[in-house]
C-alpha cells in the first residue's frame, strides 16, 4: 500500500472513529435524560421509564442525596457504588416450551417477560402438508335472482367433488341458505308476502330466511344431489342480502355444520348481490350488536331479527378463529363491491360467477389451491390490552415463493416451511395494579390452519428489590424531638454528626443537618451526596468544557472512563490507531502514542509520527567504513563480533538482501573492482545493518568488451544516419529537376531561331603585378541545331 493510500485510509479510519464516538456519546446522554429525572420517587415509575432505566435499592446508597438518584441506567449505577446485586433491573426474556409436538405449527407454546418500552422476537414455523381432509360448506343465496344458478348447482356439485378429490385425501360437502332478516323493510310483512313472497308472480316461494342450515358436511354425494333439487327460490324487498349474518353462524355452528378439526375449512358463498353490514339493522329497529355465538334452533338463525349485522372485523375475527377460508363466487355486477372487502377477510378468495355457474368447478379448485399455497399469519390480542403492546410480523418464504404485500408469502409448495419472525413490543403498564402471576395472552393464529402458537407475556411492571423487599423509595423519617433544657454539649454532639473533622464545616457547607444527618443541597450543576455532602458529580476535570470529556462519569471528584478511554479527564483515546505511521507502525518505531498523539523518544525526531530525523546519520555513505571494515576482516563470526564493537551500528551478514523490505539499499564500491550491497534499517537502539556475502564485480575484459560494443554501435549508427540524410537530399534534387524537366518538354520553339554553330572565347585577366599579368581563355561552344532545347 503507498504511502498517500495509507494516510488517506488514516484520515477515513479517524473520521468513523469521531462519528461512532459522537454518536455513542449523543446515545449515552440520552438515556441519561430519559432515566434521571427530579420526579421519579419509586422503583415502578424509574422502571417505566424505558427499558435502559434501573433503580439501586442498596441502603445507604449517595446518602443526602434525592431519592429520584437511585434511578439511572444500569452502567451508571455501578458507576456510582451501587452493587450489582443491588439493581433492580428486570430482563427481557423468551422462553420456548418445546415438549409440545405439532405436524404444521411449531413451537405451541411461548412466554415472554416484558417491561415498557422494552421488545421481544421470536420464531415460529409453519409447514404446508401434502393433502389435507377438505370440508367444502356450500352458503347459497336463494332469492329470486339466483334461480338459474341454484339449477345448475344440482350437477356442478358431483363434478366438484370428483375434481376436489385429486386434491385432497378426504372430501366432503355441506348445504345452507340465506335471504334476509325476516324484518320489515326487508321484506314485505303483509301476511300473504310473508308466506310465499312471490305471490305477485304467481309463484311458489318459500319464506324469507337469514340463515338456514340444510346438510351436514358428508361425503354422501347423493344426500347432496337430493337436498339441491329440493331447494327453492325466496325473495325480498331491498337489493343487499343477509350474507354476513348466514357467514357467521356458519363459521362459529361447529358441531352443527360438522367442521372436522383435521380438515381444511372452506365457505363457498354464493350470490349476485352485496351484504348488509352493522348498523343497518337499524332500519328495522334491531340495536343488539351481535355476539357472535351460535344461535341455530332447529337449523335455523333465531336471532336473525333480534341481533345485528356482524361487523367486518368481528366476521374476519371468527372466520381466523376456526380456520376458515372464504371463498366468494359473486355476480360480475358485484365484484367491485367484494373486491374492497376481501383485504379485511384473512384467507379469503374472490371471483367472477359466470351465469349459470359454469365455472364454478374449476373457481373452486383454483380458489383452494391458491388459498393453500398463501400462507400468513394472524396475531390476536384481548381488546382491553391492545392498546398497551404493538406486534410486527415479518415473513422469510422459502424459495420459489414470494412475499405479498399484506405480510403473507405466496406460491408456497407441499412440504415447504415458511418462517415468522414476529416482535411483540410492550407501551406501557396497566392503570390498575398487577396481580402477581397475570398474564397477557396473544395468539398466533397462520390463516386457515387448525393448529395455533399461544403467547404468555409476563409484565415486569413490580420491583422485587431483593429478598426483604425494601425500595428505599422514601427517604428514611428523622425521629429528632428536642429535648427542653438541653445542654450546649449536647448540642455539639448532634451537629458533630455533621462536621467531618478535616473539613470542619457543617455538611461541607454544602447542606442542612437535620437532626445529627446532613440533607445535601440540590444543585443545577450536579448531585451533592455524601454523608457530610463531600462527594459530586461534577467537580471533575473538563475537556473541551465537557466534564470527563463526555466520555467517563464523575465520581467523587473522579472520572471514571469509559471503556476506550483513558487520562485523568478521560480525554484520550486508549487506541493507537491515531498514531500509526505509513508504514504502519506507531510513531515510526521512534516514540510512544500519548493520548493519541506521538511523543518521540529521541530529541532529534519531529513530525506528527516522529519520521522526520534531519540530523540522524541515516546515509549510505557514513556507514562505508564500517562496511569496510567487516569485508577486510571476512565474514567470520569473530571478526563481526569485533568490527561491531568499532562501528556505531549493528551488522549482521544475509545471502539474499532482497528479501528485506523496510529501510533503505546502499552499495559499497571496494577497490578491486567490485561492489557489496547492504541494507539500513532504522531501529530504536541505532541503525541495523544487513551486509550481502555476494559480491558483485566486473573484470577489465568485460570492461573492454563493453566498451568496444558501444563504439562499434555508436559508429554503426553514425553511417546509418548520415545515409539516411543523404538519400533525403538526393530524393529531393531528383523531384525537383523531374519538375523543370516536364515543364520545358512541351514548349514547341521555332528552330530557326536558334543560335549557329561557333565557338566564342572568353577571356579573364587580372592583374596581380604589373610586370606579370595573368590570363586565363574559356572556348564555350554554341548548341548544335540537332541538340534538344532543354
């Protein structure tokens, strides 16, 4: 890593440091504001305060100080003397009993123990299996509308329950109906209307109902064919139907629709019309809300004209209450209706009834196979303590599947498991006192199966303060009557109790005494405590005007650092990370890390790591004659024994000086031609030095040959380049006379203009002496007319 890499990570590594460290200091003040307050007075309220909150029920515990003192976090209370064993400080715990076995959900059976604002997670499982036992509830709307529908069902049904079988291991049906409230203004009360409501048309119809149990579920398919063919159509007056009504007596009727605990419980709904709800039952003057019980005499509803509608999360609460899924088979007209419904019904399907319920077949296998292949799960609290605890339940499908937006996981196979991880948070405690061993129970019910988890949540909302039981929530009552008569003495003795001999002042000056026991002063800077008010919490030293640097808690004068942290105003980071150098040693090895910074141990070493050394004999050439010295004396090890006492540096003798790697490479030239390398490397005591045994030389033949090498290849590419430049030039003095060549080859002169044949003599003189002229003759001949006119 080099060097600028190194120090860049450095100044990152210090950054996170800060960060983490201003952030734990920003949490630790906030607990300490959350804990510590002036109006706690008792251990259950210094509990409610938060999870992180602990109270101190050790006797004598900051004597003279408030009460409201023994309430901190548990660290701070240690802090300040207070023994472990004196905490009161109830911890979250999670029990599983595991001796409950179960072929789908696991674990049964959990206790938890809670305090406010404290949480708890837990696990549960949840297997598909292979092939259920299917209960199929077939809850028809027989009013007029649906008669075309209620025909067809008479052969629908044996298909189903043919195709149903591929399915499952065991399949059966049941039958009921519903209209209804048998009430005005639903339906038309005149005597002859209430008897066969379809009298207008001349049709035979049977009275209004809100909920009439037909058959039974079996797996006697004739006894299904024949109680279809018997039905008929009703009618009523307004458009929505009884089918909440019809839906929740067939869910809680158990022994009476044969719901079979083993097997998968499916309500098929079928109508072209959407269902009352609560408080429309006002209209016909009906106020008890329904209770969600059974009500059936004799097969039939009889308090459907006395209760209300069910509400939709009354509805949802008893279908998940006995494992029911809901599967609606509504009029194309409707589906809009149903479809804002459906996510408040857990395990509920919806689709489209094509008429004459042709589809109805193939609806209700792909509505099974779907609902089984969701699975979620539902978490149900006692309505008085709801608002006291708040659940968070996050699903891990396993693979192929995934999760859906309402916490469920989809696409679920056979035999695969689906895990629930799910937090129960407690807000608060009761407003009335806890009764010892009560318990809040939840339950955690997976949508449509027969097997549940039941949760026992434990409220830590008491103090046990040990085994004698006392708090020290109030301060201990003074018994001091003055006695009439007194004496000055006896006096003395009493304020004596409040006087420590070396100060001499009354409760240090820092408090009241009250009957012979100091009553320490509040102050806005801290707790005075003591038993002569002696001790605080904030005359310690400051760093960067924080007291123990915000990093320790001041006792009795004293900070007490945190881990991490040390110096007398916990100022200094116990880490040396701030101190490493490039090479990633501390200080360079030539100091020491003084809170976090470095302190050289050598006065001619600066720097912020202690590198820089300007006047330490660190170069090659200082150590030369030292190096000299071991090579004239051999490599025994007596001589280096004896060249080490004369040099001022450690020598030691390697064969491979490559495989050091801190420190610096020098060379020794010796005087026969050769050179030794060494290695130095700066250590605490002085500089270390490693000798290579292998010399490297070079004898004068070498050099020879070296050197007529280099002449030879100097020389050769002298003549290169002066080639090269010549065949340039020559290149261009041949395109140039090619040029003048071409432009004179087409210039047609007359030839008679061209000059005869003679020759013409030139004569040069000069006259160097007067006596001896010189003279030099030039015979220039004329061009031939034969010649080419260049």
């Amino acid at each position: 890593m080099t060097s600028w890499l190194r120090k860049k990570c450095s100044i990152t590594l210090r950054s996170v440091l800060v960060i983490l460290t201003a952030s734990a200091v920003a949490s630790y003040h906030s607990v300490e504001k959350r804990c510590a307050s002036p109006f706690v007075s008792t251990c259950g309220e210094c509990l409610s305060r938060g999870p992180e909150c602990a109270w101190c029920f050790q006797k004598r515990f900051l004597d003279g100080a408030h009460v409201s003192e023994r309430c901190d976090s548990a660290a701070q209370l240690l802090l300040k003397g207070c023994g472990e064993e004196f905490i009161e400080n109830p911890r979250v715990k999670v029990e599983v009993n595991t001796t409950l076995s179960s072929s789908q959900v696991a674990p049964r059976d959990i206790s938890i123990q809670l305090r406010p604002g404290s949480e708890a997670s837990f696990i549960v499982e949840v297997k598909q299996l292979e092939r259920y036992p299917v209960d199929l509830y077939y809850l028809v709307d027989v009013s007029a509308s649906m008669q075309d529908n209620l025909d067809r069902l008479k052969t629908v049904g044996v298909t189903l329950s043919h195709r149903m079988r591929e399915h499952s291991s065991d399949f059966r049906v049941g039958f009921g109906s519903f209209v209804d409230k048998p009430v005005s203004p639903y339906i038309d009360v005149h005597p002859s209307k209430i008897v066969n409501p379809c009298s207008d048309y001349e049709v035979h119809c049977r009275p209004a109902h809100g909920f009439i149990h037909v058959l039974p579920v079996t797996e006697n398919m004739t006894d299904f064919k024949h109680v279809i063919q018997q039905q008929r159509i009703s009618g009523n007056m307004d458009t929505p139907e009884g089918g909440f009504d019809a839906m929740l007596q067939a869910a809680v009727c158990q022994k009476d629709i044969g719901w079979r605990p083993e097997a998968k419980h499916l309500l098929l709904v079928m109508t072209d019309q959407p269902s009352h709800l609560a408080l429309d039952s006002k209209l016909a003057g009906i106020v008890m809300p329904n209770d969600g019980r059974c009500h059936l005499v004799d097969n039939t509803y009889s308090q459907s004209a006395n209760m209300e509608h069910p509400t939709v999360g009354q509805l949802a609460e008893k279908l998940l209450e006995n494992s029911i899924y809901s599967i609606f088979a509504v009029d194309q007209m409707q589906y809009k209706w149903y479809e804002d419904l459906v996510d408040f019904l857990p395990g509920t399907y919806l689709e489209k009834l094509i008429p004459k319920t042709s589809n109805l077949t193939n609806l209700v296998v792909d509505a099974y196979k779907k609902l089984l292949s969701d699975v979620g799960v539902e978490v149900g609290i006692e309505d008085s303590e709801a608002h006291r605890f708040w659940i968070n339940v996050s699903p891990i499908c396993p693979n192929g599947s995934s999760v859906a937006r309402n916490g469920r996981c989809s696409n679920v196979q056979p035999k695969q498991t689906v895990i629930f991880n799910i937090t129960v948070g407690m807000r608060s405690c009761p407003a009335e006192d806890l009764q010892k061993g009560q318990e809040v129970l939840l339950v955690v019910k997976p949508v449509g199966f027969n097997e549940s988890v039941t949760v026992r949540v434990q409220q830590a909302c008491g103090c046990g303060c040990g085994e004698a039981g006392l708090c020290h929530e109030d301060p201990e009552p003074t018994i001091c009557t003055p006695v009439p008569g007194a004496s000055l003495a006896a006096e003395r003795r009493v304020m004596d109790g409040c006087q420590e001999e070396s100060s001499g002042l009354v409760c240090s000056g820092r408090g009241a005494c009250v009957c012979g026991a100091c009553v320490c002063d509040d102050s806005n800077l801290g707790t005075i405590y003591g038993r002569f008010c002696e001790k605080d919490d904030f005359s310690c030293p400051y760093d960067r005007g924080v007291v123990c640097g915000g990093h320790g808690q001041c006792v009795s004068g004293e900070c007490l650092c945190q881990p991490g942290w040390t110096g007398e105003n916990c100022g200094c980071p116990a880490s040396t990370e701030s101190c490493l150098s490039a090479d990633g040693s501390v200080c360079s090895g030539q100091g020491k890390c003084v809170c976090g910074k470095c302190v050289c141990d050598d006065p001619r070493y600066s720097g912020a790591f202690c590198e820089k050394c300007p006047t330490c004999s660190n170069s090659c050439q200082s150590h030369w004659s030292c190096v000299a010295c071991h090579l004239s004396k051999g490599f025994g090890r007596d001589d280096e024994q004896q060249c080490n006492k004369s040099c001022t540096s450690l020598v030691a003798y390697v064969d491979d000086i490559t495989e050091l790697i801190r420190g610096k490479y020098c060379l020794y030239h010796s005087r026969d031609q050769c050179f030794f390398r060494f290695h130095m490397e700066l250590a605490t005591h002085g500089p270390q030095l490693h000798i290579s045994r292998h010399a490297e030389c070079m004898s004068s033949q070498r050099y020879f040959k070296t050197f007529l090498s280099v002449f030879l290849l100097t020389v050769v590419l002298g003549l290169g380049i002066l080639a090269v430049v010549r065949l340039l030039l020559w290149n261009k003095d041949w395109s140039r006379r090619v040029k003048d060549s071409e432009h004179y080859e087409d210039n047609n002169k007359n030839s008679a203009y061209a000059p005869t044949a003679n020759e013409k003599t030139i004569t040069y003189r000069r006259d160097r002496l007067p006596e001896l002229p010189m003279e030099m003759h030039v015979h220039v001949p004329k061009m031939p007319l034969n010649d080419i006119w260049p």
